[in-house]
C-alpha cells in the first residue's frame, strides 16, 4: 500500500467481499492487492464497487422486487408523513416518509422501533429487510476493517463507535435500511412540485443544489438502475452504478468517517439523476444501507494518533456523534472550490499522486522546513518502533496531556509512570503524542528509538537556531 501512489485506477475499483475478510495470521499477498485497490478506487472516485455471493446478490435483487411492489400498491396520501429535515431525529427514523420535492419515496428500516402507520396499526413493511441489513451491516464491517488495516489501526479499531452485535435490550439500532423509489409515476402528489427537467424530457436531473454529503461512516447501495454520481478527486461526477453487476453494490464513505480517521478518508459528494422512467410503472428503486456510529459515542481521531498518524487540530477535540449529527456541513467547507479539470492524463495522474504524497507526509517533493521534518521524523518512530514495542507487551497507548504530564514526570507515583517504564520512554520528555511535544523534547523522544539519530540531532538543533 506504500506504493499507492504508482498505481492510478482507470475505473472504479471491483473487489470480492470474500477477499477482503480478515483473518488470523499473516496478511495474504490477494488480501494485501484488494484493501489497496479499494483505498485506491476511495482515494479516485470517492467510491468502489463490491461483489456479494450469489446468495446475498439474490437476497438484495429480492429485496429490490419487494420494494417495487411495496411502492407501487401504495396511493398518495397528503396525510402521510413528509420527510422531516430535522436533525435531532437522525436516530430515530422508522417507517415510510416521502420528500415531495425530490419526487423521493422512502421506508427506513431501523431495528429495535416497531413501526406503525398513520393510523397507529403495525404497517407490513417490503420483505426481506431484516435479512439484508444483517447482510449489508455484516459487509460494511468487513470493508470498516480492511480500512483499518490500511491506516495501519489496530484490529476492530472502529467497534468502539459501532452499536453492539446483536443489540441489547431497550437499544435502538443507529445504522438504518433505506428502501428508496425516485420518481414513481403513479405517485400523483411529486406532480404537484416543480421539478427540473430537459426540455426533451429524457432526463430528470436534481441539481448540484441537492448534492449531498451522509454523515454516516459508510453507505452502501444496491438500485435497480443507473443514476448515482459521485465526485472524483478532480471534481467530476462519475456514474458509479452505470456497470453494476448482479452481485455488486456500490460503497461511498461518509463524514462520520472522515471525523474518525481525521481527514485521511475523505467522504463521498454524490447525487442522484433519474432517467426517462415513463415506459416504467415502478420508478427508481434502491437499498440503501447506512452504517452510522452509535449515538451515545465520540468521534475523536484517537486510534489515528496512536498508530502515528498526524492529526491536525480541527480533529484533536473529541465531539460527541449526537453533536456531530446536528451540525451543519458543507462541501465547501471542506474542500477548496474545484477547478475546471484538466484533460491531461499525465498532469491528472501527477496531481493524484501529490495528494497522495501529502497525505503520506512525503518531503522528497520540496524542503520542508526542520520543525515540520522533525514531526514527521517522530511520527515515523512513533508508527515502526514505539508502537511495535507497546504491541509486543500487550500495551495500548494511551498519551497524557502535555500539560498534566509535565508534572507527572517529576513524579514517582504518575498515572503513566508504568507505561513509560514497560515501552523505555525517555527520561524527562511528557508521555504525549509526539506531534504534540516541544522540539526539544521530539529531539529526546527520536534519540531514545531511533538508533544513530544524535548526527542528525546536531544538524536539526543547528536548523533551530539559524536566522
């Protein structure tokens, strides 16, 4: 995976789920190839393309049939419930709602809420959805890992922010089934709303105003036909379901993992267009499946600083997911403005792999000034030797705070005394993330691991004190 960089996709990455199960021991060579290529294919077109067994390729196209038949005996009914904008509710969604102004039919699947209708009897849902969020839940974990495997996280690094499996009693589940149908034409009341459309009538297109960013950590989607696009690196919508095969499903991350992983996955921009659906009693129907981090969790980039990864400040304050829910966010908060992409193939390819050199802390491409070198020199040390001492030991690093710790280590009796001991931290330097400490004390931290380092130290402490 180091070598990222040199193998540019010229598509959307297609890997087996079967080959990105992890198992005991050693890493194969294939598992190794297809966590790459789905890193890869996320880091491109901010989305890839899985392959499910036949079995659960049947359940979800299954799934899909239930859901057209579902939508299609259902008649409009103004007293239905209208999809609500609010975001305290984003745990707590169940049952069917409809957004008019997307011309959008939707019933969410959400374990744990027994769902009732407007009349307050139980309404039978589409079949199948306890099946195929099983399934999907099941898969989204497997892909949850081989990204962690990535980043170089410790195994199940993510369960921490994830609902229990199964769940417990009186707990409702945060992930959520969405069965969607897009424009449905016997659905009278989306007539009633305008929506935008070609003056051939071929195409109706939702705007770059209803491009959407989820909060979740992953979605994953299975429709019945084309129409989902998503931004790639340079800023181009990219039909990511246009070769969908009978076993596929399409996975896009979203900024629920961005937070966690402190910006290094970055989530997907997508939208949805709808093609002529005329000759099509049924619309557009899809399963959509949301893994969202559990409610009463904190998203705080912790397993990102102990495997060595910087972590910039915006992500260093732990927010609590129900917090996080309720906030705004905007891609343009996110991201710089694209510019017009360019039709150079080899200008694109050197562009991606700037992006990805940047993300790697890789200095070859300009001088880095020393205060900057030596932090990535730290995190280096950090991720190859610290960390292999701490795991050899059994010891999960847990770093103070700089500032508490500057007392604990004038002290015999401190709570990380121990761990200092066991892992040969050095004397006098504050047991915190070396991306935190003074230049100085970077200096003791790299003296004490990294065999030979006192010839650079003279050299780094000369760059500190020259004009």
């Amino acid at each position: 995976m180091d070598d990222a960089a040199g193998n540019i996709l010229a598509s959307l990455g297609r890997v087996h789920l079967v080959d990105l199960m992890a198992f005991e021991g050693l890493p194969s060579d294939n598992y190794k190839i297809c966590v790459s290529t789905l890193m890869q294919s996320l880091a491109q077109y901010s989305a890839a393309i899985i392959q499910l067994s036949p079995a659960d390729g049947a359940l979800l196209r299954s799934g899909l049939d239930s859901a057209r038949f579902f939508f299609h005996q259902r008649g409009y009914n103004s007293n239905e419930v209208v999809h609500s904008d609010d975001a305290r509710e984003w745990c707590k969604t169940s049952g069917y709602y409809f957004d008019p102004q997307m011309c959008l039919e939707m019933y969410d699947y959400r374990p744990g809420i027994t769902d009732t209708g407007p009349s307050g009897a139980m309404e039978l849902p589409p079949s199948g959805l306890p099946d195929i969020f099983s399934v999907l839940g099941k898969v989204s974990r497997d892909i949850l890992d081989a990204i962690s495997f990535s980043l170089n996280l410790r195994s199940c690094a993510f369960t921490e922010i994830l609902d229990n499996i199964p769940l417990r009693s009186q707990e409702v589940s945060s992930s959520v089934l969405s069965v969607c149908c897009h424009s449905r034409p016997s659905f009278e009341g989306a007539h009633q709303h305008g929506i935008a459309s070609q003056d051939n009538g071929h195409l109706l297109m939702f705007s770059d105003q209803e491009q959407q960013i989820d909060k979740t950590l992953l979605t994953l989607v299975k429709s019945d036909r084309s129409g989902l696009y998503v931004k790639d690196l340079h800023g181009r919508w990219i039909l990511v379901d246009g070769d969908i095969g009978p076993h596929d499903v399409v996975v896009y991350p979203g900024l629920a993992l961005y937070q966690e992983t402190a910006g290094y996955v970055n989530p997907a921009v997508h939208k949805t267009e709808v093609g002529n659906v005329q000759g099509c009693m049924f619309g557009r129907c899809s399963l959509m499946f949301k893994l969202m981090p559990r409610s009463v969790a904190r998203l705080s980039g912790s397993e990102m600083r102990a495997a060595g990864h910087g972590v910039d400040a915006q992500f260093q304050v732990p927010i609590p997911v129900n917090d996080f829910m309720q906030t705004d966010h905007f891609a343009d908060q996110l991201f710089p403005k694209n510019t017009e992409p360019s039709l150079n193939t080899e200008q694109d390819l050197a562009s991606f792999s700037s992006v990805l050199n940047k993300k790697k802390g890789n200095t070859r491409t300009k001088p880095l000034p020393p205060s900057k070198r030596l932090r990535l020199e730290a995190q280096r040390v950090l991720k190859e030797r610290v960390q292999d001492i701490a795991d050899k030991k059994g010891i999960k690093l847990r770093f103070c705070n700089l500032k508490e710790c500057e007392s604990h280590i004038r002290s015999l009796d401190s709570p990380c005394e121990n761990i200092r001991t066991e892992i040969g931290w050095p004397q006098g330097v504050p047991f915190v993330h070396p991306h935190d400490l003074p230049n100085k004390a970077k200096l003791g931290f790299l003296e004490a691991y990294e065999p030979g380092w006192t010839a650079s130290q003279q050299e780094m402490e000369l760059s500190f004190t020259e004009p």
